[in-house]
C-alpha cells in the first residue's frame, strides 16, 4: 500500500512504480501524465495586472535606449526624458530582466561594442567616438571592467589569434 502523500491521498501512485509495467503500458502512462501535466498547465494564467505598469515602464526604456544608447550613458538622462524619476526604470528592468537600468544600459553598449569589434575594420581608437565616449581611454576602462579583457584582447581572441 502506498503512503498517504502530503494532500491525504493514499490511493494508488502508477507512476510511483512504472518499472513493473509492460513496456507498452508503461509507455501509455506516461503520455496519460504527460497529458494530465500539459491539461494542468493550459489552466495556468499570470496574473497580467501586477505586471503591466513595469512592462509598459520597460519598453519604452528599453525603446529609448535602443534610439539613444550611441550617445547616452545615464539612466537619469533617458528617466527625464521619458518622465520618470531614476529609480521607475531601475525597478522596472530589475522585474524584468532580473539587472538594473544601468547594468541592462552598459550590456546594451558592451554588445555593440564587440559587434563592431568583430565585424568591422573600425579602430579600437574610432569605436569609443561611435559609443559616446570622450575619450578612448574611457572605453577601454568600461570595456575592461565588464569584459575582462582590452578591446583589442577581445577582437583578437574573436578572430581566432591568440
């Protein structure tokens, strides 16, 4: 007999001791659970209503860093710009991606950086200027903190000349 499982039931659990079965019924089980699992899920619903302020508040962030990231690297900048205080990004990005406006800002310019790395012939001395950096010495600071490497490490290791 089975134990009594943290909802009281103790009848039995096929799927406890699916082993013993045939292989065709074992088989049959599973795509029965499988299906009982997928029924279960089709009735699960997020609750849209906590969500869709923090949605709303991070697409346009996201919108307007997409359009202006080349040239702005503060989150308070882009809060103004959309009406915010600073933090009404930070606490909509942290829902939804799980960083902060500023992590999720400097990512955004840390991929682009290594895209024109890899697929341009541009300049580790040209790029910093198409970033909105002042000075190459400042892109290659931010690029090494959150990279690990030198703009140029990375270009070579990516070209496979290491």
């Amino acid at each position: 007999m089975a134990a009594v499982d943290q909802r009281g039931y103790d009848g039995p659990h096929e799927h406890d001791d699916l082993t013993s079965l045939p292989l065709d019924a074992h088989l049959q089980t599973l795509r029965m659970l499988l299906c009982v699992l997928l029924l279960r899920l089709s009735h699960v619903r997020p609750d849209p209503v906590s969500s869709a302020p923090a949605d709303d508040t991070f697409r346009r962030y996201g919108a307007a860093l997409e359009r202006d990231f080349r040239t702005s690297h503060h989150v308070t900048g882009y809060a103004a710009a959309l009406g915010y205080s600073p933090r009404t990004p930070t606490r909509a990005t942290l829902a939804a991606t799980g960083t902060t406006a500023k992590q999720y800002l400097d990512a955004r310019v840390l991929l682009e950086a290594k895209r024109l790395l890899v697929h341009t012939d541009a300049t580790a001395a040209d790029i910093p200027g198409t970033l909105g950096f002042a000075e190459p010495t400042d892109f290659a600071n931010f690029f090494r903190k959150r990279d690990g490497r030198t703009p140029l490490e990375f270009r070579a290791v990516a070209h496979g000349q290491t």
